[in-house]
C-alpha cells in the first residue's frame, strides 16, 4: 500500500463519489467538505490484502477506482467471496461501528486506490452527523446479517 497526494482533481472525485453514496445524502456541501479534509488516497497493487478478518479496525475505506472483493473464512484456507465492491462503495464500517474484529477480510481485485478515513476521524465525524450515524449502522446491520446469510 502506497499513500498517494491528493491533488484539486481527486478530492473533486472524492467529493462526487461520495455524493453518489446513499448515506451521504444527508450532508451539505459545508459538511462534506468537512470530511474531505480528514480523508486520505491509498493505492493497492492486484492481489493486496487491504485487512484480515479478525483484526482490529482502525479505518474506513471509499473504493475511488478499481476493485475488491469482501471474502469471509470458511476452512483454515478456505474463503467465500461475499461482495464485490468497485467506484463508490465503501466498506470497514461495521468493526468502527462494533468495535468487533473485522468480519471478513477484503482484498484489491485489481490495482486499486482507496480513500482511507482513520478511525478517530470517522468517530468524529459521526458524532457531528447523527443522521449519517444512523444511516450507516442500518447498513452494518443489512451487511451483518447478509453475511451470516451467506455463511451458512
Ligand atoms: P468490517 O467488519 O469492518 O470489515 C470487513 C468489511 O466488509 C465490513 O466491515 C463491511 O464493510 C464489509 N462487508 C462485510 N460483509 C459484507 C457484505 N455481505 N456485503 C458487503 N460488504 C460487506
């Protein structure tokens, strides 16, 4: 993984990509450019491990481009791919929102860049936005239980 410096251009996207995201909604221009500033661009090569499930969760991601898949253990070496994940949607928020481990493990499909929001930011942008908190822990609890779902 690569930190990669955001230009006018990229926090641009960020700013389009994340008013394509359901949840964003609720926030105002002020309010999302707010956030914006907390927010970093990482890039990943093809095949790279973005987290394990089981970790601890310490950040939030925004897929910018490329892809993911959300991988969830079965056997030792066993896994099932659960989601696949592309321009827009985001995952890590349910270990942020539980302070559980991480559920599932994700990995870069392709070469992919992330935008990444440590997890004292996102804290602190969930309390300035209740609306937004809720909307997200409805969603960890669509994902949760889709997961079990899937498991089985
Ligand atoms: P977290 O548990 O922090 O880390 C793994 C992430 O994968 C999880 O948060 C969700 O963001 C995502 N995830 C887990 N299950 C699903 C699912 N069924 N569909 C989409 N994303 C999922």
């Amino acid at each position: 993984m690569e930190k990669v410096a955001m230009s006018d251009a990229d926090y641009g996207h960020l700013a389009r990509a994340m008013r394509k995201v359901e949840f964003f909604a609720p926030l105002n221009v002020g309010e999302l450019e707010q956030i914006v500033k907390y927010i970093m661009l990482c890039r990943y090569k093809p095949g790279e491990t973005v987290f394990h499930q089981g970790e601890p969760g310490d950040a939030f991601y925004i897929v910018y481009d490329g892809a993911v898949s959300v991988r969830l253990k079965r056997y030792i070496f066993l896994s099932k791919t659960v989601a696949r994940l592309g321009p827009g949607d985001f995952f890590g928020e349910m270990a942020l929102l539980s302070r559980d481990p991480r559920n599932a493990s994700v990995v870069c499909e392709e070469a992919t860049r992330l935008f990444v929001l440590l997890s004292a930011d996102f804290s602190f942008m969930l309390k300035k936005n209740p609306a937004f908190a809720e909307e997200m822990k409805k969603l960890a609890e669509r994902r949760k239980f889709m997961s079990r779902q899937q498991s089985k």
